[in-house]
C-alpha cells in the first residue's frame, strides 16, 4: 500500500512521526509525504530536510506563499505524484484551501482513480458576506475537494457537523490526527529546570502563541487577583507578549512572571515536566474557537495535571483527566487553580488519568493505528465500488454472427 501525504504541518519532524511508525510497524506500506521546502508559523520560520529510507520519504517542495495556509499551493506538485505512484492519497490540509484545490485537480489528472481522503478541524460554520472574494473562494476550492474526496477526516464532532452542513454527503471518520510522542514527553526529574526557572513553586505554566484568542491575559488576572501566590512560566511568542508584560507590571506580579520566547521543540519536554500546572484558557471568537489543544495532550503525556476552559474541543480532548474553566472568567480559573494546588490527591488522580488517556487515545501509536484502519478502508471500499459496478454492468447482447451454428456444413 502506497500513500501519499500533503502536509505543511509535516515540516515540524515530531508531526511526521505517525506515519514513520506506520511503516516500521506495517511493512506493506510505504509513505511519501509532500512538504513546503520552509514555512512560518507564528513568528519562527522552519525548513524542511529531504529523508528517504526504504519505505518513508519526505519530498520537500517549493511553495508560493509560504505560511500562508489557506492560499499556499506547490510547485512542481503533478511530477512528484507521478513518481510516488499512490494507491491514495491523504491530503492534510483544510478543503477549503486553495493547496486542497490543487491536489484534487493535480490528482484528477494524472491519478484519476486513486482515492483521496482528506482532514478538517474547521468547527465553525463561518459565513462570509456575500460579496467576499475569501467566501468565493473557499467555495469553490470545497466544491472540487467534495466531489474528489472518496472519504474525511474530522478532527472532532463540531468539525464533522460543519462537514454536513456545508454539504459533504460521504464517509466521515472522526479522531484526531494530531498526537504526542510518548517517548519524549513522559514525566522525569526536572528539578534543574525548575532551578534555572528561578520561579518559586507552585508553577503555573502555559505553552502556545501569545495572541489575544489564547486568554492567556486571564491567567495573569487569575494570578494578580488571588491572595495565594504561584509563578507563571508562559513558553511562547506573539504579538500581545508586550501587552502581558505591562499588565504584569502594573498588577505587581512581574517578579513571579517568566515569558520565554527561546524555548525549543527539543527543549518543551523539559520544561513541561517543570510545571506544577498547565493551563489553556483559551476563548472563543465569532471566527475561532479552539480546535484540540495539543499541549494538553503534551502535559498529559508527562503526567502533568490541566485546567482548560471550557472553549471548542478542550473539554473533549481532557475529558476526566483535567478541570474545566468558564472560558472568559478568570475568577473562576483562580478558583480551579486554587482547587487543584492544594489538593495533592486531586492532582494525583488527574496526573494518573491524563497519563492513561495520553497513551490509549493520542499517542503516535494509537493514531498511527486509526490511520492505518482509515486508509484500509478506504480502499476496501474502493474495491467493492468496482466490483458492484461490474456486477450492474449488463450483459452483451449476442450479435446475429455469435448466434449463428457453429461447425454446420
């Protein structure tokens, strides 16, 4: 079975990881995965490397519109389908995208029988104006990915109500596909991290883009109005990280504050292991709610309780492994802090429950897994669709020479 990956996230190595084990554990399969040749995502700009080993292979690609991810799309993208041969194709990337639209036409002309499978997280059923050349556009990129795709991918089940609503009318799987290596963020002594942090305990951490959806101004107004003090270690960079900083100074609370914008991917188990607590207060706008949450997963795996607010797919993705906070009230987030740091059997059993949950439901394993089932599937699917064809198809009729005697003299 040869599958072949769209991606831009597939960039980042650790988001590969999934489909690498996919084929060491499964060696009928092989995977090529087409990526941007860099992209930027929020301030840090990445650059993927060529990897071929006997069955996995990245294909890095040069792109118009890098970081873009609704408008990117590739070039030289129908030579490198031609060489990859795929019995299908995943394509990782919203249907709505213009990249989306590319890999369906690019695949109608040189794969037109291969299946295509394709991933969504959109779970907001955004209506555009009228007169919006961005409302004319994802329609039209959604109408070619429809009628293409032979089956989706929903990141949650707001995602796929969203799938229906805009008319999609095939097979729908719902699991996420993003995951955690379970093999670096697992939990270890830290207590060097904890001492260069120069933070005194308990430590309240947040991982994520400092933008003003992501809340993290209500953690700093949680921290400023509790008479109990704990220190916030926020890992990550963005356009209100200044914002923080002043709020931080004039609430008093900038000695128990650490904004570090330099912490690595290799580098975040770590100081996630530092962390007492890790909250996502993340808050719903008109055009976005939080879609999964992935450093909740991350946190989990290392056996590190959390607090989530109560926005999108965080409660789903928690589960009974964290405590659940009215997205937008800091009060009841100091609340929730307050519960959790001095109740050390609570935290026991949320450590324990988000260890379990981590590992059975969004290790690189299960998901790996749910894929492998997924792409089965698919071309089981595709196979039965021939075969009932066939089978409909009707029989020739004689012509008047296949009905004349044989062998008469």
């Amino acid at each position: 079975m040869r599958i072949l990956v769209i991606s831009h996230a597939a960039v980042i190595p650790p988001y590969r990881e999934k489909w690498s084990l996919l084929t060491r554990r499964h060696p009928d399969t092989s995977i090529t995965i087409v990526t941007p040749r860099g992209w930027t995502e929020g301030c840090q700009f990445r650059e993927s490397q060529p990897l071929e080993s006997d069955r996995f292979v990245v294909c890095p690609l040069s792109v118009r519109f890098q970081g873009k991810q609704f408008i990117h799309h590739y070039i030289d993208l129908e030579a490198t389908m031609r060489i990859a041969q795929p019995d299908l194709i995943h394509l990782d990337e919203e249907p709505s995208s213009l990249v989306a639209r590319q890999v369906c036409v690019a695949r109608n002309r040189v794969h037109p029988s291969v299946p295509l499978v394709f991933m969504t997280w959109e779970n907001i059923n955004q209506q555009h104006s009228f007169f919006s050349r961005r409302r004319h556009l994802h329609k039209a990129c959604e109408k070619v990915v429809y009628r293409t795709a032979t089956r989706a991918i929903a990141g949650s089940e707001p995602a796929r109500t969203v799938l229906l609503q805009r008319g999609f009318c095939k097979p729908i799987d719902v699991f996420s596909t993003l995951c955690v290596d379970t093999n670096r963020f697992r939990p270890r002594n830290t207590d060097n991290a904890r001492k260069s942090l120069g933070l005194p305990p308990p430590i309240v951490g947040y991982v994520g883009r400092l933008i003003p959806e992501k809340g993290v101004h209500l953690l700093l107004m949680a921290t400023a109005a509790h008479r109990e003090k704990w220190s916030v270690l926020v890992a990550g960079d963005g356009p209100d990280r200044e914002r923080l900083l002043s709020f931080a100074k004039e609430a008093g609370i900038a000695n128990r504050l650490r904004i570090d914008t330099q912490i690595s991917i290799q580098e975040c188990p770590e100081w996630m292991n530092a962390m007492d607590v890790l909250v996502l207060p993340s808050m719903t706008t008109p055009l976005w709610k939080e879609q999964f949450g992935r450093v909740l997963v991350e946190a989990m795996a290392s056996g590190v309780p959390v607090i989530g607010s109560s926005s999108g797919s965080i409660p789903n993705v928690m589960g009974d492994a964290g405590l659940i906070f009215r997205e937008g009230d800091a009060d009841h987030l100091a609340q929730q802090l307050h519960k959790l740091l001095n109740d050390p059997q609570l935290a026991s059993h949320l450590r324990e429950r988000g260890l379990r949950r981590a590992s059975t439901l969004f290790s690189n394993e299960a998901t790996s897994d749910r894929l492998l089932d997924t792409y089965r599937s698919v071309l089981q699917q595709v196979e039965l669709q021939k075969l009932t064809a066939v089978a409909r198809r009707p029989a020739r009729r004689a012509s008047a020479r296949d009905r004349e005697p044989r062998g008469q003299i």
